[in-house]
C-alpha cells in the first residue's frame, strides 16, 4: 500500500523478474484483503445505512480485486496456480469427510 504524501513510493525503477512480480502480486492480494477486513469494521461500527451499504459495495469490490489479482499470480507462476487448485480439491475432500 502506497505511503500517502509519497506518489512514488511504489515506483519500481525497472522490470521486475516473473519471481518479483509473482511476490508483488502476493503483497497486492494481503493489501487487498487486509482492505476488506477495514472496510468491513467500519461498515460494522456504524448505524448510519447508507455508508454501511457503500462501505459493503466496496468491500465487495475489493473480492473482485482479489480474484483478478489471484488469476494474474496463477498466469505467472504454474506453481501457484498448482499449489491453490491443490490446496481447493483438499479443502472441498476434507468437507466431504465432515
């Protein structure tokens, strides 16, 4: 997440490997999420509807960031995409057994 009053704080000042932007990606995702979890106690902490109700909006549309960051990770790195789509069949076996 970008410090406000520095623009360029997250300037990278030249192409990042595939490695470097599959950690960027990862970072971008954590950024994502830890959005949602703040959006979500905000939207918590008030009575007031209407900015509950835009508070929900954007919560939601920080999970469609984190699904479009998700894919763009897997696009680059096969080993990601391996290891969710392994980690998913496990989750969905495990609540089969329950």
């Amino acid at each position: 997440m970008a410090i406000l009053g520095n623009p360029f704080v997250a300037n990278v000042p030249r192409v990042m490997s595939a490695e470097e932007l599959a950690q960027a990606l990862r970072v971008d995702i954590a950024g994502e999420l830890e959005a949602i979890i703040g959006y979500e106690a905000h939207a918590a902490a008030t009575n007031d509807e209407k900015v509950k109700k835009i508070l929900y909006h954007i919560a939601d549309e920080e999970r469609k960031h984190v699904g479009e960051l998700e894919q763009a990770l897997m696009m680059i790195s096969p080993k990601d995409a391996q290891l969710i789509e392994k980690g998913r069949q496990d989750a969905q076996q495990q609540a089969m057994q329950s």
